[in-house]
C-alpha cells in the first residue's frame, strides 16, 4: 500500500510538472484538421487531449450469396458505436507520438437473436514524423508509422453465442504518408495509408487495408471552419472475406470555443461501398484541447 500512495504521487507531480511546463512555452492556437490526422507535429513538450464519439447508421449488409449490398431485413438493426480517446504528444519538434484509445459498443438485432459487445476495443500507438517543412510557401509533408494491437475481445472461438467481437484479434503495422498545404483562408491535406493486417485469433490472415483522401478546408474566421473530405478505401480479400471497399464524402465544422478547447461535428455520407455492414451517414463529435 505504501509503494502505491508513493507511486500516485510520483504520478501526480509529474502530471502537475508536465502542465505547468506546457503553458509556460509560447501559446499556440492550433488549425488541426476535422477529420484525420494532422501532418503538424506538435512542438515539444505540448499535448493534445482529443476526444470523439462516431455513431454510424446502418442501412445495408452484404448478401454473401450474391456479392451485392441489399437492405437491412426486417427485424434486423446493426449499432456500433465508438468513444475514443486520443492523446498526442511533442515528443521533439519534428516527432510526436500519438495513442488511441478506443471504448466500443455493439449490438445485432435479428428476429431470431441479440448480440451484444461492450468494452476496450483495440488500441492504437502511432508516431508521426515531420521531414519536410517549407515555410514561404506553408507547405509540409508528414511520415506516420502505426501499430494496432489486439486489446478488444475479439472472436477466438469462445465467444458467448450472445456476444460479439469488439476487436480483429490482429496485430496490425501501417504507415502513412501526409502532405499539407496552408495558403490563406484555405487549407489542403491528402494521406495515403497502407495497414498490413496480420492473422486473427482463428489463424485468418485478414486482407491489407489501402486508403487515399483529399480534405479541403476553409477559414471563415480565427474561431469557425468548415471542411468537406474525399476518402476512398479498401480492405483486400483474405482467407474468410471478399475484396471490400468503401467512398465517402465527409463533411464537417469545427469551432473554437477558447484559444485552445476546440467542438468539431463531422459527418460522413457513403456514396459507395461493398462492406459487410454499410451506413448511409455517421454522427462524429468531437472535442480538441491543446496544453
């Protein structure tokens, strides 16, 4: 008992330190993206406290018989919803690490029966690179390297016949490349990710996931920005999955509420997909805090 009070005052101090160090630097009033990930490390020393909940709609699934996308059944209502905490920090100025943290809840309604899944859902630890800055021009390019693990309960052969996976059971590597360009009131970022999945619990090797967007953002002001993205992504064919794909618009707006404490409202729209569930739109919201 006395080595934990010791450690959660050791704890706390270097908590109190951290804090009190961060809003000694210069301020900072961020521009991060709606959606994604930024190509800005952060300089060293700061963190980034965001939090995001994602609350799709389901209409569609994939009729494994025909290969085509049809709607939801009768009596039929798929729900996933995540809340992730995401945490960046300046490690140096051109390098900052980054980890999500993601809590998930899940449940298949079925005329026949009712599956549900709550808890860690899988976590992800990444670190972004900065190795290309022209300041004239505003012009940056990002490196992002990537690791999921399988923390969520994922579908070992175990498995309640009530329950469901919250997680792949893999061990996932990516990388990523971000250029951003800032002139005026506009801003431009793109990303193309490349995820190589490893084998799941039941020794599936899961199809590699590719992904490009194209974001366009613009300033109304220092407090109110809107932004509409291009994502296009696909997850290759494994050993128990076909090719799958998915083309999103997202829209989105994000207002500053203090210098620093940010609210963002994101909204995707599927123009196409082949999924084994499909949402017509989601519901993002999220809140950006910069120390």
């Amino acid at each position: 008992m006395r080595m934990l009070k010791i450690s959660v005052l050791s704890l706390l101090l270097a908590l109190t330190f951290t804090v009190q160090f961060a809003f000694a630097q210069k301020k900072l009033t961020p521009r991060p993206p709606i959606y994604g990930i930024p190509a800005k490390t952060l300089p060293q020393g700061h963190w980034v406290i965001r939090g995001y909940a994602v609350f799709p709609h389901f209409t569609q699934m994939l009729n494994s018989k025909t290969g085509k996308m049809t709607d939801l059944p009768d009596g039929t209502d798929f729900t996933s919803n995540s809340y992730t905490l995401k945490i960046r920090y300046g490690i140096l100025n051109r390098l900052t690490a980054i980890v999500n943290i993601p809590y998930v809840h899940k449940r298949l309604t079925t005329p026949k029966i009712e599956k549900t899944g709550n808890g860690l859902g899988d976590v992800i630890g990444a670190l972004l690179y900065k190795f290309y800055v022209n300041k004239p021009h505003r012009f940056l390019l990002s490196g992002l390297l990537f690791t999921k693990s399988p923390t969520g309960k994922a579908n070992d052969g175990n498995l309640k016949a009530t329950e469901m996976p919250l997680g792949t059971g893999s061990f996932d590597a990516g990388l990523a490349v971000l250029p951003e360009w800032e002139f005026g009131k506009w801003d431009m970022r793109w990303s193309a990710f490349y995820i190589m999945r490893g084998q799941n619990k039941q020794s599936v090797d899961l199809g590699d996931v590719t992904s490009f967007s194209w974001s366009t953002a613009y300033n109304f002001n220092r407090n109110l920005i809107a932004e509409g993205t291009l994502l296009y992504k696909t997850i290759a064919k494994d050993d128990a999955n076909p090719q799958y794909h998915v083309f999103q618009f997202i829209p989105g707006i994000q207002y500053r509420i203090k210098r620093t404490f940010l609210v963002q409202f994101v909204f995707p729209l599927t123009i196409d997909a082949k999924m084994k569930f499909s949402s017509a739109y989601e519901s993002w919201i999220g809140l950006y805090y910069l120390l």
